[in-house]
C-alpha cells in the first residue's frame, strides 16, 4: 500500500501541489486522472521521488520514503517498477538486454537465468521472437509492452504507468489497459496509473483521484465517477457533446 | 543559471560520479565500452591530424629558417618541441573536445529528454555514477595512450615531409629529435600530465550539459554546443594555469 499524506510541492514561487492526500491500495488499479499541467505528474513524481515533497509525507507499506535518505531509498526503489510516457526504454540495448538490465544490476542471477526470467516476462506480455531487436526497430505499442516487461522483470511490489495508452491506437490502448490491469490482479501489485484516456478510466480505474488546480478533486471508482455531479470531473470525464448526452442516457438509466 | 550557478552544480555532481558502483561487474563492461567508444574510436582521426601537422609544423618551421646561423636539426627540435608541448594535448584535446563531448552531451542529453535518466533513478540505479563514472575513467586513463601515438605520428609526419621535399635528411631530422632531450624530458611527463586533465574536463563537462538538458531536441543540440563551448574554454584556461605551474 502507497500512502501520500498532506503533500505539497512547489517549484520556484508557483505551488503546483496543494495539501494531496491519497491512499493506494494493493490488488487494484489506482488512477489519477486530471487535465494537462494540473499536477498530475508533479505528483507521481513526488511519490517515486523524482521530485522531493515540500511538506507531507510518501509513505510505502509504513516506510516513510520521503524522510529516506538515498540508500535506503534505493532499496524500495528495487521494489518499484515503472512505465513510462514513452516507455524510456534503453536505445542501445536490445529489447531481451532491456528486460534482463534490472536483473543485471540487482539480482545474482546467472547469465542463462537472467534471459530466462526476461523471456517469461516478455511471453507474459505477447512479446515472442523480438529478442534481439532494438527498440527502434519495434512499434509503439510494442515498446509499452516491452516497457511493461521490464517494469515487472524485478517482481515488483508497486507499479507506476505514466500515461500508458498516449500515441496509441485505441485497439491496442485497450490491450495495453487490459494487460495492465491482468498483472496488477495477478501479482497483487499496488499499480499507480496516471491516465487521460477515458477508455482507460471506465475499463480498469478500480480508484481514481482527480487532480484539479494541484489539489485532489475527486476521489471514486469507475462506477462512481459516471454518476458524479462534480462539475469539473464532468468537464473533464465528458468533455464532447456526444460524451454529455450519452451521460445524461446513463444517469437517467 | 550563472557561472557561478554551473560551476557549483558541476561540482556537486562530481560528488556522485566517484560514489562506489552499484555493481563491479557491470561497471567493468562499460569502462571498457567507453574506452572503445570514446578513444580508441577517435584514434583514426587523431592519427590523420598528428600525421598532417606534424608534417606542416616542420615544413614552416624550415621555410622560416633563412638564417645560416640556425642549425638544420633546429627544424625537427622545433617539430619535437611542438608537437610535445601544444600541438599533441592541447589541440588535438580541443578537437576531441568537438568529437567526443558532442557525442556524449547528445547521448546523455537524449536518454534525458527521453525519461531514460528517470527510468534508471526509479530502479535504484545512481544515474550519474552509472553512466559518467566509465566514460571519465576511461577517457582520463586511455587518452594519453592516444596521445603519445599522436606524438609519434606526428613526428613521422614531420620526418616524411622533410625528406620528400629534400629541405633536410632522416639523419639531420633525428638529431633534432634527440637534441636536448636529457633535459626537456619532463616536458612529456607534463603532456601527458595535462592530457589527462583535459580529458576528465572534456567527458566531466559534456556529462555535466548533457545530464542537465531541460526540453527537447532543441535543447539537446544547444547543451552539445555548449559543452563543446565550455570544456574548449576550460581547457586553454586549465592550459595556461598548468603551464604557469609546470613549467615557469
């Protein structure tokens, strides 16, 4: 479990954060969801510790990761896997060297154990004969799967994935969604997804945050947030015309 | 940011680059990675300027010498002399300079702008450490080897043009090599001394702008100027500095 507690974050004079607190529940899929420069990624960062809080407290599993110094940090850090926007994977690396690169870093593992793990994390993830491509050569949707794949090579504990379905078709957005939310259940991950896409917040958001003007909004489930009246998670959720209509069919239903 | 602003920043970040690798063995493998990379990559580039300057620094030192009081193996002594002192760590540093810190501002300054840096953070991996601590030991450690076969070329070079163009013999030419070597020898030490502070200048510096890159591709190209800007710079400052210290 992630907890954040009362946190702040500013850069410079302009507060981007406003006194966020969230808890984050193993088993399930956690969103936060908000407009562009709402502080959506502010915060995420404030929970991997990219960025350092201001005040208020990052809490994992009753480890208080934000007072740690980087050692300790380190160490909860090994237990943290993460996708990201643009999958981040490494450009010299081939794609079975990119899975097996935590694995290198932290594990004792033989060489023959590392590929083996990494072959089974691809598999999981529908990526067969790829091996040895690198991830130039491979397709957007791909690479998140690949991404995905590498995120989970260290069994971790929490999952982050920032904006997982952006530049990809809906088709695959689904399966990448699909995929996300299988491996959560399976491995009983606390997963953190920072999303725009609506599809996304109606398939897999088990708990969702808004984010609004840096503070929390909105807090529910999927269910929940089509019912909602909350005016600005209706601006954002039901952006379009034909999103408000169909809105008003379900609530009236 | 300020001079003042880079220079403590760049301080700063030393302190993480000499912390204790995550993992010997994989900081092995990119130490010798580098040293392919950055240096011994560069050796064809660095042997064709040392091979051609050598061969120009002779041939002017010879058409300047109209005076009959001047010795003939003056002209390989002064060839020895430059290419030893100047030509050898200084220019062909600022040239790699060019090659090199480019390269790795570009790189690092990609892996940026492209979250690569973050992805390793979140995994436990300290960035900096990781990916600048091969490239500065290697470089720092390797790149006088490159520069003593620089000297060598270059002196070959300066040999060949001389004897092609009848302006002096092998023999006349090696005795202006060997002339007062007894007591400028130090002079090679304080090269090769010098080389290996430019060469930490030039990967710690393209490290420095590369890692910092805020944006895009826009600033990815800009930091890689400017690091070649900056370690340029620095090293015709650490230069003279080195010099006043060594050798006044």
């Amino acid at each position: 479990m992630i907890e954040v507690k009362h946190i702040s974050k500013s850069f410079g004079d302009t507060q981007i954060l406003f006194d966020i607190s969230a808890q984050f529940n193993p088993g399930q899929v956690n969103l936060i969801i908000g407009a562009s420069g709402q502080g959506k990624s502010v915060l995420t960062k404030c929970i991997v510790g990219l960025h350092e809080v201001d005040e208020g407290k990052v809490i994992y599993d009753d480890r208080v990761f934000s007072e740690m110094g980087r050692n300790d940090r380190k160490l909860i850090r090994q237990e943290i896997g993460m996708l990201f926007q643009g999958s981040a994977l490494f450009d010299s690396l081939t794609v079975l060297e990119n899975v097996m690169f935590p694995l290198k870093m932290f594990t004792k593992m033989s060489k023959q154990e590392r590929k083996e793990r990494a072959q089974f994390c691809l598999e999981r993830v529908g990526i067969v004969g790829k091996d040895d491509l690198l991830p130039a050569e491979t397709s957007g949707g791909m690479q998140k799967r690949i991404g995905i794949a590498r995120a989970i090579s260290m069994n971790p504990k929490y999952l982050f994935c920032d904006e997982p379905n952006s530049g990809l078709d809906p088709k695959t957005s689904i399966l990448i969604d699909n995929l996300i939310k299988e491996i959560t259940y399976e491995y009983n991950m606390t997963t953190i997804v920072i999303t725009h896409d609506m599809n996304s917040v109606m398939e897999i958001g088990d708990h969702i945050i808004f984010i609004n003007q840096g503070r929390k909004w909105w807090e529910g489930n999927n269910k929940e947030i089509i019912r909602t009246d909350n005016k600005e998670v209706v601006d954002f959720v039901y952006a379009s015309t034909f999103m408000k209509n169909l809105r008003s069919k379900l609530v009236n239903n | 940011m300020n001079l003042f602003e880079h220079i403590g920043k760049y301080f700063m970040m030393l302190k993480f680059v000499f912390s204790k690798p995550e993992k010997g063995s994989v900081f092995w493998e990119r130490f010798f990675t580098e040293a392919q990379n950055i240096v011994i990559n560069s050796i064809p580039l660095i042997g064709f300027l040392s091979f051609f300057m050598g061969g120009v620094i002779s041939l002017q030192t010879a058409s300047n010498m109209s005076s009959p009081l001047l010795p003939e193996y003056t002209i390989g002594y002064i060839t020895r002399q430059s290419t030893i002192l100047e030509f050898s760590p200084t220019i062909i540093s600022l040239i790699i300079a060019g090659k090199v810190g480019s390269n790795i501002a570009s790189e690092i300054g990609t892996m940026r702008v492209t979250e690569q840096i973050d992805a390793l953070e979140i995994m436990g991996v300290n960035s900096i450490g990781f990916l600048m601590l091969p490239k500065i030991l290697a470089t720092t450690l390797f790149f006088p080897f490159a520069i003593i076969l620089s000297m060598l070329l270059s002196l070959i070079g300066g040999w060949l043009a001389g004897i092609t163009s009848n302006l002096y013999s092998t023999k006349t030419y090696i005795v202006g090599l060997r002339a007062f070597w007894n007591v400028d020898q130090h002079h090679l030490y304080y090269a090769l001394g010098k080389t290996m502070v430019f060469a930490f200048l030039i990967t710690s510096i393209a490290c420095y702008y590369g890692y910092n890159v805020k944006g895009g591709a826009l600033e990815v190209g800009k930091a890689s100027t400017n690091s070649v800007v900056a370690a340029s710079v620095t090293i015709l400052l650490a230069n003279y500095i080195l010099t006043q210290l060594v050798l006044i």
